[in-house]
C-alpha cells in the first residue's frame, strides 16, 4: 500500500435510501400540489378580466408540439428526485422546497394572476392527445412565477448531484435545458414567467439549504447599525421593484436586483451572516445566483475604493493586511495562507491553506469571533506568509489582526496594536463601534492574566478543569451524564424552527386567502381553523425559543462540573423571584425537564398537523362541492 493510500480516509459505510420517508412526501406533496394548483386555476377563470405581460418578440417563438414530451416528463421526474436523495435530512430539506414552491407559486397565482395571451395551433396523434390531457387540467392561467421552472431548478439540482459518468450528466443537464425551453415552445408560459420561476426554486434552494441552518433562523445580536443597514437595502428593494414594475423592458433584471437586496436586508435584520450561505470561501449555488447583482455591486465598490492602494500591507514579517484578492493575486503575492472575513464576496481558489469566518460589512464582530479569528492567522502561520482580507482591507480584517497581535503577545495592548496598524496600513479605519469590542477583547485577555492557548481558546479542556479534578468521581459521572440529557433536550427543541416556520407559511397563506376573500364557498373554515392552529402553534414554539437556550446553558455549566441539582435548584429560585414561575420542592430533575420538552415539541407537531389537515379538507371540500 503507497503512503497516498495510506492517507485516504476509509470508505464510509453504505446506508439506505430513505425511500419510505420520500414516498410519505409524495403522499402529501402530490395531492397537495394538484389540489392547491387546480384552485388557483379556477379562481383565476372565475375573475372577469385577467391580464398578460408579454413582449412583442414572443410572437415569433415557434410552436414545437413534441416539446410536450419533455414538458409531461418532469411529472416523473418529481418523484424520482426523492431518490436522489441519501439521507434522512436532504429528503426533508427537498420536501420541504417543493412544498414552499407550490405555496409561494399559489399565493402569487392568487393575488396577481396572469393570462397566456396567444391561442394554441390544433394538434392531432400523441402530442395532440397529450395536449388535451393537460388543458384538461392547465388552463391558460398560473403564470409569473412559472410553477414548472421552478420545480425543474429543485429537481435539476437533486439530479445533478448524482455522481456518474460525463455521459450520463450531460444527458441530465440536456434533458433539463429542454424542459425549460419546452415551456415556450408549447405555448405554456411567456418568457417573463421563466425568469421570476428560476428565482422562485433559487429562492426556496437558498431557504432550505443543503448545509447549515435556514435563514429563518435568527443569527447573531440585534443593533440599531444592523437595523438601518437592513432598512436602507430594504428600501433599495422597494425602489427596485417599483422600477421593475414602471419599466417593463428591465423588469427581469430589475426584479433580480429587488429580490437580491431584499434578502441582503434580510440577512441584516435577522439572518446574519448566515444569510449568504458561505463555506470554505464559496457560497451556495442559490445564494450565488440570488445576490449575484448586490456581489457585482460590492466587488465594484471594493475596488473603487481601494483604486489607489490596492497592494496589500506587511503587518508583520508573516502577516499581511488587505482587500479580499482575485486568483492571480494570490499567485502573484508571497502568500501561503488566506484568512477571509468577507461575507458577500467568494473567496479565490487555490493551493493555499484557507481559513473563513463569515461577518456582516459595516457590523463590529464581537470578541468571540475576533478572538476566534486571530487563532485561526495564528494557525495558518505555520503555511507561510498569511493574506487576512476583507472586501476593502480596512475595518474588518484590521480588527482581526489587531487581536492578534494582542493575543499572540506581539503588541502589549490594544493602543500598540491600533498605533502598528496605522503605521503599517493608513487606511485602516476603526470607527467607535469597532473600538469598543477590542477593548473587549482586552480586557478579557487582561482578565485571563494569562497567555490563552491559540489552538483550543482560553477555555481549554473542560474536562480538565479544577471543577470537574474537585468532585468525587460518582458526582462527576452524574454530572456529565446530567448534561448530555440536557444537550439532547436542547436538539429537540432545536426542531421547533422548522416546524415553526412551515407553520407560519400555512398561517400567513390563509390570512393572504381571506384578506383577498376568495369566493369559494366553506373555505373560510378551513382557513379560519388553519389560524386559530397556527396562533396555538406559535404559542409552543415560542416556549420552546425559550427553554431551548437553557438546556444548553446547563450542558455547558455542567460539564465543567457545576452540580446538576443544586443548579436547577437555584434556577428555580431565580424564576420565581422573576415572576415566571414557582420553585417546585423538592426541584425538578433534568429528566423531568426533558420530558416537558418533548412533550411542548409533540404539542407543537399536533398543532402543525391540524394546520395540514385543516388545508386538504377545506380543498377537498371545495372540490367535492
């Protein structure tokens, strides 16, 4: 065996298709779609007048009537791309894609609905037999944003990452393109419709990502910086979307740049960083397609900026400071390692050692993520020469660089470090916000009175600490266990999120249905029980927002050897005295604590299922009268 063979890791072990989880999917997903797309086709025909966007040149488009082949064909590739996936999490994060899709494409049929303006040539043999199927169901309406373009991003996604041969993808890439051309070609869609349905599957790719957490998820401190960036870019938004909508020539490129600083004002006002989905320097595939115009206009505004400094600046003999590089850069520059602070820009590619934290532009990090980024240019200095980069080299990386120099032992305080900064790189900027989390960060290192370890953090090995060395080996043992019992809580009422948010999406439709009173007899039953779940629902999720912290609080304070018991005791104590609570005696257990948990996350679930099921009787009901 050669020493590469030696260095690869062993194969991982084969699991199941979790293809029973895809079926019961489908067995929701599939009446679901034909039931909710049916309803907006008809209300759609029952208004008295619809309107049509189109361009004069889609007249000239020819119609193909074999497209209908590839156009009936995604029907089974629906169901074949539960397939493609290979564990129990892609399965649900695909599921719950399509369902955000068709609720999304729904609610947009329903308040704008749109008319396909040409009239059909007459086909005879199988095609013509395939396009009466579809008239029978599809009528001319359903249009912007193309429910079917949609959901052939979502698939083309889950089909393109099967690893085969060269030949084998290039027929599923083929196949794909022919889907979507077959969209006009049969008459189905005008051209606005693709475009606003690719953004439609980016947009709930992005929403339930393949890595990390969703952007419904709140990440990071609320600021009042953080609230009028979100405001500005939420302005922005608007602003573009009136245009898009007052210039109908730009309105696809306009309502990319609306939909692009909308989730950018987003990412500032609740998803933080999190929000641009970037990974080991490059973002996903949605986010990179959804804020391609806001990235466009940061990289020009980066180089705008530093026009007239764009070289980077030696700090120390080993650390560099400047803009976040392009490839020939790096090539160019002496560097072995880069460390990126950028979060809306992709980082270069390359054969040097990488090392990202993703921060907000013009949001001070706080000193656990400076902290946590000096020991990361600390760690890349035995690479070589390190390049720390943000979009302009001047506030971010500075920061970052600063608190190594402090923490490495390099500077003696923070003013030495600020003062070797402007010395080396004048541009660097350091504004009041940015000051005062450094002197954070001095003063925990002041506080620690000693050199922290750049590897592991100042906290070190818990489990090494004084606390666990003084408890009897029994009280240890408990207290770990203790805490596992409590992080294990802490992940279930972790998935209140999900369950949260799908729930929320089922409430705010039917609150969008009744604001617009949609004339369909018994609806407003459904929909109104819908509501009344969707309100208790959030009631659970709130209580789990609230008891999920705690668990983990404990699991940490416990595994640095803080008895369990007394703990919950004095947590008990604090409640009261709150006004929260009363101190029960004697004091719950954690394994009474984890059972209230599971049962706020079942409450939650029931309340979520009478939602769903409130949704399919009420469409039953209307179609069945």
């Amino acid at each position: 065996m050669s020493q590469a063979d030696r260095l690869l890791p062993a194969a991982a072990p084969a699991t199941p298709l979790p293809w029973k989880r895809g079926v019961a999917w489908l067995l929701l997903l599939g009446p679901l779609f034909f039931l909710s797309y049916g309803f907006a086709n008809h209300a759609a025909a029952a208004r008295a007048s619809v309107p049509s966007f189109f361009y004069g040149w889609e007249r000239h488009i020819p119609f193909l009537p074999w497209t209908i082949l590839p156009y009936w064909s995604i029907d089974l590739l629906y169901g074949f791309s539960f397939l493609c996936c290979r564990t129990p999490r892609q399965t649900d994060r695909h599921a719950l894609r399509l369902l955000t899709t068709q609720l999304i494409a729904v609610a947009c049929f329903l308040a704008f609905p749109l008319r396909f303006a040409f009239v059909r040539p007459a086909t005879d043999g199988l095609f013509g037999a395939l396009f009466a199927s579809l008239a029978a169901f599809d009528l001319p309406f359903n249009q912007a944003p193309s429910l079917h373009i949609a959901l052939l991003v979502l698939i083309w996604v889950q089909f393109a990452r099967l690893r085969t041969h060269w030949f084998w993808q290039l027929v599923i890439h083929g196949w794909a393109l022919l889907i979507g051309l077959s969209v006009l070609t049969t008459w189905q869609h005008h051209f606005i419709d693709i475009p606003t349905g690719a953004m439609l599957g980016l947009f709930c790719l992005w929403l339930w990502p393949d890595e990390g957490g969703t952007p419904l998820r709140r990440s990071g401190q609320r600021s009042a910086r953080r609230t009028r960036l979100a405001l500005a870019y939420a302005l922005g938004a608007l602003l573009a979307l009136a245009l898009a909508i007052l210039v109908r020539a730009l309105a696809a490129p306009l309502g990319w740049l609306a939909l692009s600083l909308a989730i950018v004002a987003w990412n500032y006002a609740h998803a933080g960083a999190a929000g641009f989905q970037k990974h080991d320097g490059r973002r996903s595939l949605a986010a990179a397609w959804l804020l391609a115009p806001h990235a466009l206009g940061a990289w020009i505004n980066a180089r705008l900026w530093t026009r007239r400094r764009p070289q980077p600046d030696a700090i120390t003999g080993d650390v560099w400071l400047g803009r976040l590089p392009n490839t020939v850069d790096m090539h160019g520059g002496p560097f072995a390692a880069l460390c990126d602070l950028c979060a809306e820009l992709p980082a270069p590619r390359g054969p040097w050692a990488y090392a990202g934290h993703a921060w907000l532009d013009l949001v001070a990090p706080d000193a656990d993520q400076l902290l946590a980024a000096a020991r990361s240019i600390e760690s890349l200095r035995r690479h070589g020469p390190v390049l720390v980069a943000c979009a302009l080299g001047y506030s971010r990386s500075a920061a970052a660089v600063a608190t190594w120099l402090c923490l490495s032992g390099r500077c003696p305080d923070m003013d030495s470090a600020l003062a070797l900064l402007a010395e080396r790189r004048p541009t660097v900027v350091i504004n009041a916000a940015l000051r005062e989390r450094l002197r954070e960060v001095e003063q925990r290192l002041l506080k620690e009175n000693v050199m922290p370890d750049l590897r592991q953090g100042s906290g070190g090995d818990a489990a090494n600490d004084p606390a666990h060395q003084d408890l009897p080996p029994d009280t240890r043992q408990a207290a770990l266990k203790a805490a596992h019992q409590a992080e294990i809580a802490a992940a279930l009422l972790g998935l209140s999120r999900p369950v949260d948010a799908f729930s929320r999406m089922l409430t705010i439709a039917a609150v969008i249905l009744l604001v617009l009173q949609v004339d369909t007899s018994g609806l407003w039953i459904p929909l109104t029980m819908s509501i009344a779940f969707g309100i208790v629902e959030c009631g659970f999720a709130l209580r789990c927002a609230f008891d999920a912290p705690l668990f983990a609080s404990w699991a940490r304070r416990w595994q640095q050897g803080i008895a369990p018991q007394d703990d919950l005791a004095a947590f008990d104590l604090a409640l009261k005295e709150s006004g929260l609570g009363r101190q029960p005696e004697p004091a719950r257990g954690i394994a009474e604590r984890t059972a209230g948990a599971r049962r706020l996350l079942r409450n939650q679930c029931r309340c979520l299922a009478l939602q769903v099921g409130a949704w399919v009787g009420g469409f039953v009901f209307m179609f069945l009268s």
